[in-house]
C-alpha cells in the first residue's frame, strides 16, 4: 500500500477506536494532500486547528502510522483558505412588486437579515469557527453536530450562528429553521409545565431541522431544561 492507503487505514482503524462526536470532530476538518518518502502532507482548515490537532492528536496519528508501516511517518500541515458559500446565479429580472414580495417570504422572522456569512469578519481568534460554519452551511448534519459557539462578550458569536442560519435557510428552501434565545427557550419551557402544555412545546422542538440557541450558557444549573 502506498501512504495514502495506509492514511485511509489509520483512520478506519481509529473511528473504531474514538467517540464518533470526537472522531467526526478531529478528522473530519482533515484531508490528504500528499504522501512521499516517510512524510504525509494533511490540510487543515486553520493554524488553530492544526495546533490543537498536533497538541493532541499528532501522537495518536504518529503511533498508529508507525504500527501499520513499520517505519516512522512525519507529518506536514498545510492550511487551506476558508471556502466562501457559492454565490447564486443572479435571478432574471422580475417586476419590482414581486421581488419585494420574494423577498420577504425568504427572510426569516427570527434572524437578522444584515448577519450573513459574507459579512463576517474573520481573523485568527474566529476562523476555525467560520470554517466550520460555511462547512455546515452546505451540508447540515453532517459535520460539527452539534456545533457549539465560546467565546467572550462582543466577539460575535451571535452574528455567526444567525448567518448560520440565515445561510441554511436561504440555500434549503424546506428547511425549518429555528432561533431562540436560551432565556426565551427557558421561560417557554417553565409555561408549558404550568399550563400542562409540555407536549406542544416538546413537538415545537423536535420538529425542526436546524435549531439555534443563543447564550446557551444560560442553561447551566437548569437541569429539567437541559434534559
């Protein structure tokens, strides 16, 4: 096998061997690039990832190479650009009336239209966040489930996670999409126990495709609300 087949092995082997959150988490940013010699050439999709990644993980990879091979293998990392979402065909023009009318029926009532993911700012404290999301944006489930925002005050996690959503329900034209402050989410939880209406608030919930809880921090200590 040449070390590309030996890098598919090390990572049949370790999805085995690791949560599938933490396995998704970890490996699922990874892609090979090259393998000559002993050197494998993975990229990455920011300088934080591959620092977390090689403060953590290198020996894990390093190990599992070094047992099926017989031999050791080093490791090179490669950071690749944050892909932008693909802009949309521009429509054919339509009367002023009915694009108006368009465009209100796509906005969504619980997100800020001004929050895209075009917009936001991205720099070396976010980028691995923003990578993420555009990731997620395309393919929601698949990657980052669930994804999971921190950081300090002002630092615009509530700007990603609505353009987050913002972009998943302009490209899915079905897909329910849901944001939530967790004080509104708390206070709608605590309501539907005193007017015994759990199942309604329950269906709510469970029936959406994406949901979005902001300041999700205000969960802690409510125990019956995470639950």
């Amino acid at each position: 096998m040449n070390l590309q087949d030996f890098w598919n092995e090390t990572l049949s082997q370790l999805s085995t061997e690791m949560d599938d959150s933490e396995f998704s988490f970890v490996f699922s940013g990874l892609q090979f690039e090259s393998g000559a010699g002993n050197r494998i050439t993975l990229s990455v999709p920011s300088a934080f990832f591959r620092d977390q990644l090689k403060g953590k993980y290198l020996g894990v990879l390093e190990n599992k190479l070094d047992e099926l091979t017989g031999q050791k293998i080093e490791f090179a990392f490669s950071v690749r650009k944050p892909e932008a979402p693909k802009a949309k065909p521009t429509p054919a023009p339509a009367p002023v009336a009915e694009t108006k009318i368009k465009t209100a029926k796509r906005s969504h009532p619980q997100l800020n239209p001004d929050y895209t993911l075009e917009n936001y700012v991205v720099g070396k404290n976010n980028e691995f966040a923003y990578s993420c999301a555009v990731s997620i944006s395309k393919d929601p489930g698949s990657t980052y489930n669930p994804f999971f925002l921190y950081g300090g005050v002002g630092l615009g996690k509530t700007h990603l996670i609505q353009a987050l959503g913002n972009a998943i329900h302009k490209n899915g034209e079905k897909a329910v999409v849901t944001y939530v402050p967790a004080e509104s989410f708390v206070n709608e939880f605590l309501t539907s126990i005193q007017n015994k209406t759990q199942n309604a608030f329950k269906n709510k919930y469970r029936n959406v495709d994406v949901l979005l809880i902001d300041d999700i921090h205000d969960f802690q200590n409510k125990k019956e609300t995470q639950e």
